[in-house]
C-alpha cells in the first residue's frame, strides 16, 4: 500500500521555460520535503535528485542550504497567511463569511491536508530553530490579529474578541484533523457557535 504523504508530495516542479529551475521551483520542492519529511528531509543532495538536476543549479539560486531555509520561511509566511488574508479581504464582502472560509480551511481536502503537513513541519523546526519560530509567533500573531478584526467587525465586543479568535484559531488548527469535510451540520454547528 502506498504511503499517503508519498502520494500527496510526489508533484514535481517544473522547468522554468529556459530549461532552467528557478529558484521558485527549488522552494517550491524544498517546501515539500519539508512537509513529508521534515527540516531534516531538506537536503540539496536530496532535491537536485528529486527535480532531477545537478546541485549546481541549486547554487546558482542560492548561496547555501541557510539562504533556502530563509526562502521557504518567506514564501510559506506569504502563501499561508498574507495572500490568504488578501485573497479573503478582496473576494469576500462579510466578515461573518470570510471568518466562516477561514474556518472550513483545514477542510478542503488535499490542499488542506499538504498545508497542515508543511506547517506542522514548521512547528517541529521551530522547537529547535529561532529563525523558524520567529516566524511561526509573527504567523501566529497576523492570524489572531485578523480573525479578532473580523469578530470585531462582525459585532463582538473587543472585551471577548481576543479570547474567541484564540478559540477560532485552535479549531481552525485541528478541525481537519477531528471532523470529516463531509459532516457538514457538525461543521455548520461549530461554526455557529464560534461565531455567535
């Protein structure tokens, strides 16, 4: 039987049109190592063979293994928050509805399940990595800090809303693990009451 990890990671990067990697398509695989296995897992050695190039191309795009840890921190910090927070503030006209997408996030299937595999890789790094902790407490904060923003706009009180965004945000963190995406009226009904 196949390992699911093994399966949802197997997506390689494509050439850029030169022939070329770019240093996106290098993050890009860094970051799914990560997530399947780990900061250990993030090896040049083990990309180049994986995107099927020399290490040279890697050196080429960065200086070190240091310079790509930097990068990945930067484009997960950017993809898993900012331009979602974009993404939410641009296409969604209530805050009741954009805290209700945020919500469901864990819940969108194989996306979903690759996103939490990569942060929880991050969270594990950080115990160890200042660098990566640093960056998982600023995630950390832009998240509550939104989702408080929107509880407020959505008419909670500011007296409650810092709690009740720290209980929105646990369950965001853990309802694609405990609640299957197909429970829509448990999932309706914890929605209600995060947002009451």
């Amino acid at each position: 039987m196949l390992d699911q990890r093994t399966v949802r990671n197997s997506n390689k990067p494509t050439k850029a049109d030169t022939g070329r990697l770019d240093a996106d398509a290098w993050t890009d695989a860094a970051l799914a190592e990560l997530g399947a296995h780990g900061i250990d897992g993030v090896r040049i050695e083990v990309l180049a063979k994986r995107l099927n190039v020399t290490k040279g191309s890697f050196y080429y795009h960065f200086k070190d293994r240091d310079a790509l840890l930097e990068t990945m921190l930067t484009r997960w910090r950017r993809r898993a928050t900012l331009a979602l927070i974009e993404r939410l503030d641009n296409g969604v006209a209530s805050p009741e509805e954009r805290l209700r997408q945020l919500l469901r996030l864990p819940l969108k299937g194989q996306t979903a399940a690759l996103a939490a595999d990569t942060e929880l890789a991050i969270r594990l790094w950080g115990r160890g990595d200042e660098r990566a902790r640093i960056a998982l407490e600023e995630v950390d904060e832009l998240r509550l800090q939104y989702i408080e923003k929107l509880l407020v706009q959505a008419g909670v009180t500011e007296e409650i809303a810092h709690a009740r965004a720290i209980l929105a945000y646990s369950y965001q963190r853990v309802a694609g693990t405990l609640i299957s995406s197909d429970a829509t009226d448990l999932i309706q009904q914890c929605e209600d009451i995060l947002l009451a």
